[in-house]
C-alpha cells in the first residue's frame, strides 16, 4: 500500500523516580541516604531506512510511545533508561509539527534522524539533597513528563529524473522497458495511481534513478485529479522527460497537451518552470509521431526525441541524452556561486 502522508501521535518516555532510601548496615547505625536516580524516559526518533520507499508500513500505528525510565533504588543504584520508540521512514521524508506546521527536520539521506519527542529526565535520589548541614536529607524528585508531540510525515521521492505528462502518455511503459520497476500498465488513462520508481543502468558504471510520476491534467496544480497528491514527487528531481502522446485517444493536440502539462508545473512551483527538460514523443510505432516531433520542435524551439516503448526504437539515445544532461546538471551544482 502507497501512502506519501500521514500523521502520527508521540509520547515520549516518562522519567523515572528518584529514591529515597538510606544504607541499613549491621553497626553503623548512621548510614546515610543513599537513594538512586530514576532513569530518562525514552525518546520518539525517527530514522530514515533506505530501503524503504512508502510510509505504507506506518497505517494503523497512530500512536508511538517510548518507555518510561525505571525509578531508583537504594545503594545508589540508577534506574534503567527507558527504550526508545524508533520509527524507520524512507528517505524524502518531510517531517512537520502538525499543530503548529512548522518542519522539524527534512530527512533525505540514508542514516539521517531526528528526535520528534524528548524522553523526561528521571528525579534525583536524597542521596543528591545531601550537605553538611542536612546530613539525612528526605528530599526526592519525581522524573519528568515526556513530551507529547503529533507529527506529520509528508513523503517526497528521491529520483534523478521525473517522467511527466498527460495520462496514458507512456511513462509506465517506458519505466518497465529500461528498468527492472514493474508498473501497472493498461491501454487506459490512469493506469498509474502511485508513483513507481525504477533504476536505470547505462553501461557498467552508470545508473540513475527514475520515477514515474502519474498522469496529469488541467487542474492538477490545484489538486484537481491526482494534482497536489503527487506533484510533489516532482519537486525533487533533477531533471524532467515530458512525454508527449502523438495521437491522443481523446483527440486533443500534441502541443497543446505539451504547453498545457508544462503550465500546471509552472502554477504548482515556478522552480518546475525552470528545471531541466527532455521532451520526448512517445510511440513512434504511430504513422503521426514524426509529424507532430517536427511540430513541437518549431513550437517550441528545442530538441525533440522519438522513442517507442515497444519496438525499443529511440531509448538507448534517450538514455545517453539523460545520462549527458544529469553529468551537466550535476557539475553546475558543484560550481561555487557569485557570493562564495
């Protein structure tokens, strides 16, 4: 099950309780206090586990709840911490206060965590209260309250390259051609209703991540159809292959449906508007696919690819283009700006 958002409610480990004991020893009728600390309640932590790519394994847990710390005991022993509570999510997660909004932490890389809810600090034993002057001291705390905390994980997918544009377009079946992804594939729109990622290997020491992002349509930018539910999982990719379908079913125009798919990116993020791009029309098998290349070429002044899913036509220079555009982007990225 695909879930990209979800809220969680998390209590943080109790304190536990100091002690208030004092040394009973045959022939030393003063012993002295001698209580124990009680031991720090356990935190709520987040981890990010990358083989994970959906918060589906989180549904039906709503809550998390650390352990409390033990309490102290006499002879100056220390309550046990309490454990815990780990949450393990994939990386991309965006972790938010769900009461306040604010991000507490973006965790994007394998390895990065964030404490969401700090476990209390146990009391301290009389054995603390003792001085000079009050030598048997009766004085103990009670541990601390763990915080409660809810949260919202809001899942945005990691990937190289992005494949956009209107359903039935042939994202999924170009995915499942230079991948291993198995995505759902039909000769009907919306096919796709989660996004699928896949890893493409190019030669023996190239690969990149792809991900199928589903189909959209006018409206999307305002969570109309799929719309906000996963336009999200564009944001983070590096570069965009816009697929256009030569000869829509519905028999809407190529390079309409181009502008169209292209303006809903713009409204949901001007930085869409300006990620790198690879426009490529699909099913070339079609009599229609080089009439209408020639035309988006004029329209829009850029080079256009021809592929086809099918007979493999035009995918390994597809792979080359991606390959050449992902080495350009990521040596701009290394580049010091003007202000360094």
């Amino acid at each position: 099950m695909f879930i990209d958002e979800i809220t969680l409610i998390c209590h943080a480990g109790d304190g536990g309780r100091g002690c208030m004991s004092f040394r009973r020893e045959a022939h030393v009728p003063r012993g002295g206090p001698d209580g124990g600390d009680g031991g720090d309640g356990g935190d709520v932590v987040l981890v990010v586990n990358e083989h994970l790519n959906s918060l589906g394994h989180l549904a039906g847990h709503m809550h998390w709840n650390a352990k409390r710390g033990s309490h102290g005991e006499g002879a100056l022993c220390r309550g046990k911490n309490g454990a815990d509570a780990i949450i393990e999510v994939p990386p991309g997660t965006i972790v938010k206060d769900a009461e306040r909004g604010h991000v507490l932490r973006d965790l994007a890389s394998p390895g990065d965590r964030v404490i969401v809810a700090k476990g209390g600090r146990g009391g301290r034993g009389n054995k603390r209260f003792a001085t000079p002057i009050n030598r048997a001291p009766k004085e103990f705390e009670v541990g601390e309250e763990g915080e409660d905390r809810t949260i919202t994980l809001e899942l945005k997918m990691i990937a190289d390259v992005g494949l956009v544009g209107k359903p039935n377009a042939g994202k999924s079946t170009l995915l499942s051609r230079v991948s291993r992804a198995t995505p759902e594939i039909a000769d009907y729109p919306f096919t796709t209703k989660t996004p699928n990622l896949g890893v493409v290997q190019v030669g023996w020491d190239q690969d990149f991540v792809v991900a199928d992002i589903p189909g959209l349509i006018e409206g999307a930018h305002a969570g109309i159809g799929l719309g906000h539910e996963f336009l999200r999982h564009i944001e983070r990719t590096r570069l965009l292959v816009h697929l256009v379908e030569p000869a829509p079913m519905d028999q809407t125009d190529p390079v309409e449906n181009y502008h169209q798919i292209r303006e809903e990116l713009r409204l949901y993020d001007l930085k869409l508007d300006e990620r790198p791009e690879i426009i490529v029309i699909t099913k070339a098998e079609l009599p229609d696919s080089e009439a209408a290349a020639e035309l988006l070429r004029e329209t829009v002044n850029e080079p256009v690819l021809v592929i086809s899913a099918v007979t493999g036509q035009g995918l390994d220079e597809l792979k080359r283009t991606i390959v050449r555009k992902l080495a350009e982007i990521r040596e701009s990225e290394s580049q010091p700006t003007s202000s360094e």
